[in-house]
C-alpha cells in the first residue's frame, strides 16, 4: 500500500484541473458508470477525501490514488471519533485507472451479481465459427483469455480474494446465468472479480474524449438541462436530448432554463460518448449538434452563488431573439 497520503481534503475541481490529458469528465462518466450497476451505493466513491466504509481518487506525489478506508465500527457507521483509516490502496500514473480500480472495488463490496450476459458485453465470451466443427462455438475470446490468465497473476493490483470459475458457463451457453462467487479455484478458467469490474469501468471512462484545459463561459450564455439541478453540467440550448446522458425521449421531464450572469470556467464534453439514434429520425445516425459544459460546482451551487440564473422559457426565448438579432447585424 503506499506510504503517506497528501493532505486531505482536496478540492474535486483541483483535480479535475489536473487530469488533462486526460477528460475533465472522467470523475462524471465514473459515477455514471457505478450508478448503473450499484444505484444509490455510488455515494460511496468520492474524490479528494476519504470517509469510513468509502473509496476515494485521491492525486498524490506524482500519482494518482485508489484508496478504500476500513468500515466504521461506531453507532453512526465510523471509526472511533469518526476518523477514516485507509485499509487498501493502489498508486498509477493515470487518473483513469486509478478511478477504475477504485470503482471496481466499490462494485465488489456491493456484492453486485456477475451473470453470463456480462461476459458477453464486455466482449469477454461469445460465438466464433470452428471450422472444424463447421459450427459456431460458444467460448472465451481473446480478451477473456487474457483476462483469465491476469487472474492467475499473483502479483498483479487488486482487491478482494473473490473469483469466478468459469466452467460451467463455458460448458453450455444459456443465456443467463449467474456466476457464483468463490475462492480462487485450483484449475480450470476463472476470473477475479476486481479485475473483471476494473475492466468494465476501464472502457467506459472518457479517455481523451473531451480533454481540454477548458475555457471561459462568457456572461449572457444560455444553457439548459433536463435533469436534476445537483449535477454538474448543462447544455447550450440546441442540444438534443440523446446527447444528454439521460433515458428516454425528454416527454414528461422539465426542461429548465439558466443565463450565465458571471464568468465561469468550464470543460466542453458530454456525458456520454456515442448518442442513441434520435426517436424523430430513426433513418439518420446520431446527432453531433449542441455542446455540453462540466460546471466547476453543481448547478445549485452557482445558483445559490450567484454564477448563473434560472429563467423562463419566455424569458429564454426572448434572450435567444435578441442575441440572435444581435449576431445578424454584426455579420451584416
């Protein structure tokens, strides 16, 4: 485990300032990811501290760490006067795996069901033709094999002593089937389980896409969002909504309004990296319109500060129309 942990707490958007080159959005995209699998148990990844029970990203000398701390033993979940003593961790050059490697194991403390139809998504077990059985075959690929064989690999970073035989997933494919957990098995194909999820998050995370040092939002911008007012983003206003991060078409959600009154500083990118096929235009591919901004606080953060400001629709249209008269003129 390394050694001295740096001074606690850090400030999340300090880090964020320091993942270039890689994505100002990595830390958005991780807790997205673990929302997907864990639910409400993401509050337990968090960035720049550390809490009892928790696992943290934290930027050390040089390094990026993935640090989980021993579950409290107090009446109210912590340790003796509520302190966090880290019981694992693990150091890596890039921010990427380290917030993999910790999302990883928040994801095996949840205990989260590993089926047959997850080795598939993940691209680790499918069908390939056999020419000699003139058939497809169901089985490992070649990133399972690979996989397979780091489980066997001693001394390789992980957490946990949980593994996964895969013998009688592989014997017959079924469609669904649950993976139990176990020791590491004597023989035959396994797989660890914090490997698994650290591969899982891995190829979720941003990596380049939407690197930036990030800019200056000017005063008078308009932005919008269908979601929650506690996230840290919002779109300029001719965005579709399946590039937003969001399930659904948009029908039956609020869309709100804001105007930038002072400068922020912000990272251009989007909360996810491929968008579904508008439901208006199922023949076309996916929209590359609008622009998504990561905010340097949640948006009731900059309300409450004072940064920006929630509209109306009519006050927004009546903005837009201006802005837009404005630009007409200045081109001629």
């Amino acid at each position: 485990m390394p050694g001295t942990l740096p001074e606690l707490p850090q400030d999340e958007q300090d880090l964020v300032a320091r993942l270039h080159p890689e994505s100002a959005w990595t830390f958005v995209w991780a807790r997205r990811v673990l929302r997907d699998l864990v639910g409400d148990g993401v509050a337990r990844f968090l960035v720049g501290r550390i809490a009892p029970g928790h696992w943290s990203v934290l930027r050390g000398d040089g390094a990026w760490l993935a640090v989980r701390c021993a579950d409290g033993n107090g009446a109210d979940g912590n340790g003796p006067d509520g302190e966090a003593s880290p019981s694992h961790a693990a150091s890596f050059d890039s921010a990427g795996d380290a917030v993999a490697y910790a999302a990883a194991g928040l994801v095996v403390d949840a205990e989260v069901t590993v089926h047959e139809d997850l080795l598939r998504i993940q691209g680790l077990a499918g069908d390939s033709w056999d020419d000699a059985a003139r058939r497809l075959v169901w089985g490992l690929t070649d990133e399972g094999e690979r996989l397979v064989e780091a489980a066997r690999d001693d001394t390789r970073p992980r957490y946990g002593t949980s593994f996964l035989p895969l013998g009688r997933v592989l014997e017959q494919r079924r469609g669904y089937q649950v993976i139990p957990r176990a020791p590491r098995p004597d023989g035959g194909a396994y797989l660890a389980e914090h490997d698994l999820f650290t591969q899982h998050v891995r190829v979720r995370l941003p990596g380049e896409f939407g690197a930036s040092t990030g800019e200056e939002l000017p005063e008078d911008t308009l932005l919008d969002t269908y979601a929650d007012e506690d996230e840290p983003y919002l779109f300029t206003l001719e965005t579709p909504f399946e590039r937003r991060g969001l399930s659904g078409t948009g029908v039956g959600r609020e869309r709100k309004f804001f105007l930038v009154r002072r400068p922020i500083h912000v990272y251009a990118g989007f909360p996810v990296r491929e968008t579904t096929v508008p439901a208006r235009g199922r023949g076309s591919g996916p929209s590359d319109e609008g622009q998504g901004y990561l905010l340097p606080r949640p948006i009731t953060a900059l309300l409450d500060s004072g940064d920006i400001a929630r509209i109306s629709e009519a006050e927004t249209l009546r903005i837009y129309r201006e802005q837009r008269a404005s630009r007409q003129r200045r081109n001629g």
